[in-house]
C-alpha cells in the first residue's frame, strides 16, 4: 500500500509505504525532508519535519544532524 501525506509545512505530498509492517517514506527526487531538534523531553509532540522541494529558488533551512533529530515516529 502507498499513502500520499502532506503536513500544513510541506511543499508537497510525501510518498510513504508499508514495509515489513512499519510506514516508512519513500524518497522522491528533487525533494528533501528538513527536521528541526528534537524537543528537550517527550512532554512535547514529535514532529516530522517539512518535505521540502529543492528544485526551486528558495533558499532552504539548515539540516539538524541525525544525532539531534527526535527518532520518535509523528506517525
């Protein structure tokens, strides 16, 4: 199963798919996922980023490193 889903900061839909019974995205060209730090404790929501296009002439935030991400699934 594919599902299309697009949050109120995204520039466009995202393509996720079940995989061995976990969703997970599916990486589309000309496109990146933006993550801003992970909250200081789970009393806050995860948050799953912007999808943003990067085929445009905007400028684009400044990724967080991997290791300051939330891991936890908004999902």
């Amino acid at each position: 199963m594919q599902v299309l889903l697009r949050d109120q900061d995204d520039d466009c839909f995202g393509l996720w798919m079940f995989q061995e019974g976990r969703l997970v995205e599916v990486t589309i060209p000309r496109t990146e996922r933006f993550h801003q730090p992970a909250p200081p404790n789970e009393d806050y929501e995860p948050d799953p980023g912007m999808l943003l296009r990067t085929d445009q002439d905007t400028a684009l935030p400044e990724q967080t490193p991997e290791a300051r991400r939330d891991t936890r699934s908004p999902w």
